[in-house]
C-alpha cells in the first residue's frame, strides 16, 4: 500500500491536472477581433463608417478593449474624424460597433484610408496581440481644388497672331472644336493600354475654366478615362502653340498633349506622323518628354525626341506648366515654359518621307497602363486627373 500511494504522488507530480493552470496556455477568455474592414463612397449615406468587433463565445465577466484611429493616407480632420475610447460587453454580448465620423465633401480626391486599432484588452485577448481594420474611403466626386501657381505663357509673339483657342470657359465641353475617341482600342491603343475611353461627366467636364480629363479606378483592374481630339473641327500647320496643364502622376498613368496628322483616315500611322507635344510617365513625376513618329509604315516606323526634367522636388503635380512647340515648314521646336528642349528637322528622316508640312489635329488624354509606363499597382491612387488651362494655336 505504501509503494501505491508513493506512485500516485510522483505520477501527480509530473502530468499535474487541468485545473491546476498552465502558463504556456491560451488564458480562458474571449478572444476579441474584428469582423471585416469597411469600405465606402464617400457621400451623405456614408457619413459615418462602422467597425463591428466580436467576441469568439460569451464570457462571464466584463470585457473591455481600448480603441484609436490612425491615419494611412487619410488625414484626420480632413478626410475623417479621429476617435478613440473603450468598447464593454457586459457578460453575455458579442458584438459592438465602432463608428468614426466621415468628412462628406464634393473634391476630386484618391481614395484614402485609415485604421482603427484595439489595444488594451481585460478578460479578453487579441490574437498575436494586434487587432486592426482598414477604412477605404472611395471617391466618386467631380469638384477639384487646384492652385492657379504656375508659368504662363505670353499673350502673343512678335509676327503671329493668335488664329485659335479654347480657354474652357463655361460648363460645356465645345462640340464645334472636341470629339472623343471611345472603347479599348486596337490592342490597347496599340500599347496595351488598360482603359476603357468613354464620354461621360465623370471623366472630362469643365470646371474654373479648365479641363479636366479624369482617370477612374470602377473595379479592381478596370479602368475608365477619356480621350478628347480636335479631328475634323480644328486643323491646323505650323504655327506656335501652347498648353497649360497640370498633370496625373504614379505607376501607370500616362497623360498625353499629342497630334496626329489629318491624313490618318487615308495614309495610317506612322506615315500621317505624330507630334508628341507632352507625355509623361507616372513613375517619374519630374519628367516629361517631345517626340515625334514618322515612316511609311510600322516596319520603317522611325522616331526622335527628347525630355526634360524639374528640379528636385518638384512635380509636374504640384503647379502649372506651359508645353509648346514652335512649329514651322520643315523643323520643330519643342519648348517647357520657353526653354528649348528638342528640335527635329527634315534632314534627319533617314530616307523617309516628312510628314510634318500638312494638317495635324490635337489629342489631349490619360492613359492608363501600358508598354511604356507600365500597369497601376497599390501604389496608385485613383481618380487621378490633368487639368488643362488652354490651348492656343499663333501663327
């Protein structure tokens, strides 16, 4: 009898019992997470976003966790409300809600996020210690704030008289001088390029005389934007001409103050030429680039150009910039805010025809994606939007 009970006492000893506790156990209590992440337009029906947190069971005691807002990409008291405080579920609860305050408003912006985080549990516990949910905060608004900072060009120029504009006065995009390419093109505008170009108020209309020309995010990986052209309404040869605009930057924009020769119809591209009056990749904000296309066709398709950049840090984002080009019979000029950049004659076509002595019409655009910018990531923010102040035609 005593070597039995010797037994039981050392067999006690070493597995212990259930009731005895375990430090390298999971405590008994509720587990407190959230349920999902909230994402919304940013309206009056969504002036308030919800958080619903959850306890995995009941629990029998009061539970409590501490809760605070922090900014990703948007800022509290501009894009929402910060909050903080405690959430209690009195023994039996599972559920409660969290609600942060929206700032409802009518501005182009990019979608924009923040966090809630919970901290600070008592008879309960948050898995891996951190419990955090996202807040997208999607924009569908039209009205944009911009500076009016930036170069303007001159009035006119010695020997030229101003013979066209459009400064986008008014609330009407003008039908006698823009039209609009519409659809995904042929192999993505032969780039493959990811928007879809429609005419819809979303994404061209005019506001504080300018145009804006707006790219949109409609679901993941679909893209809306659109594509205005002057083809058949104003034509024109030689002559200088100016742009003012702000641009769209981040991975996979690409906005373009382009010309195709009037020609298209008939002889195609390259052989009608291209004048690429402004186009920037997203990925270098500081950049933009002058190009012109040419050849008979694509297998002797032949291009020159050059680019020009801003001094760090600045953008092509931040202010306006005039991009022009000085065109005359048998060179161009390409100029930013009047310093020269890049210049192209009819000596330099290597055995191909000029075709930069006839008609050209405007093309003004965002693309989205792309062989050359490449396609949008996390990192872009959409809408993203060009503004155009003017464009005016001398000769």
């Amino acid at each position: 009898m005593r070597n039995l009970t010797l037994y039981l006492a050392t067999l006690l000893l070493f597995t212990g019992c259930d009731s005895c506790g375990d430090s390298g156990t999971e405590p008994f209590n509720s587990e407190i997470k959230f349920l999902n992440d909230r994402s919304a337009y940013e309206n009056e029906s969504n002036s308030n976003f919800d958080f619903t947190i959850k306890l995995d069971a009941p629990n029998t005691e009061v539970v409590t966790v501490d809760y605070y807002t922090e900014d990703i990409s948007a800022y509290a008291g501009e894009d929402y409300i910060s909050s903080n405080g405690t959430v209690m579920f009195v023994p039996g609860e599972i559920e409660k809600n969290i609600s942060v305050e929206i700032v409802v408003d009518a501005y182009l912006e990019s979608d924009e996020q923040f966090k809630v985080v919970l901290t600070n549990p008592t008879q309960g516990y948050l898995k891996n210690n951190i419990q955090e949910a996202i807040g997208t905060i999607k924009n569908d608004d039209s009205e944009v704030e911009i500076t009016n900072e930036g170069y303007t060009s001159a009035d006119s120029y010695d020997g030229m008289e101003l013979v066209w504009s459009d400064e986008f006065e008014g609330t009407t995009i003008n039908p006698s001088n823009w039209t609009y390419d519409l659809g995904t093109g042929n192999s993505g505008w032969g780039n493959n390029e990811s928007q879809n170009y429609v005419q819809t108020q979303d994404n061209a209309y005019l506001q504080n005389d300018n145009l804006f020309i707006v790219a949109r995010e409609i679901s993941n990986g679909q893209y809306t934007s659109a594509r205005l052209k002057s083809q058949g309404l104003q034509n024109f040869t030689y002559g200088r001409i100016d742009v003012r605009a702000i641009l769209p930057i981040g991975q996979g924009i690409w906005p373009a103050i382009w010309m195709l020769g009037s020609n298209f119809e008939n002889v195609g591209w390259p052989a009608c030429g291209e004048i690429d009056i402004m186009e920037l990749v997203g990925t270098n904000p500081r950049r933009v680039h002058g190009t012109s296309h040419w050849g008979a066709n694509n297998s002797v398709h032949q291009y020159d150009g050059n680019g020009i950049s801003l001094p760090f840090p600045e953008t092509f984002a931040d202010e306006y910039h005039v991009f022009s080009i000085d065109w005359q019979e048998n060179q161009i000029r390409w100029l930013l805010d009047d310093v020269e950049f890049f210049t192209i004659n009819s000596s330099q076509m290597n055995g191909q025809a000029y075709p930069f002595n006839e008609d050209f019409f405007f093309i003004l655009n965002v693309a989205v994606g792309g062989n050359w910018p490449g396609y949008p990531d996390e990192s872009t923010l959409f809408p993203v939007y060009m503004a155009i102040d003017y464009v005016r035609v001398f000769q």
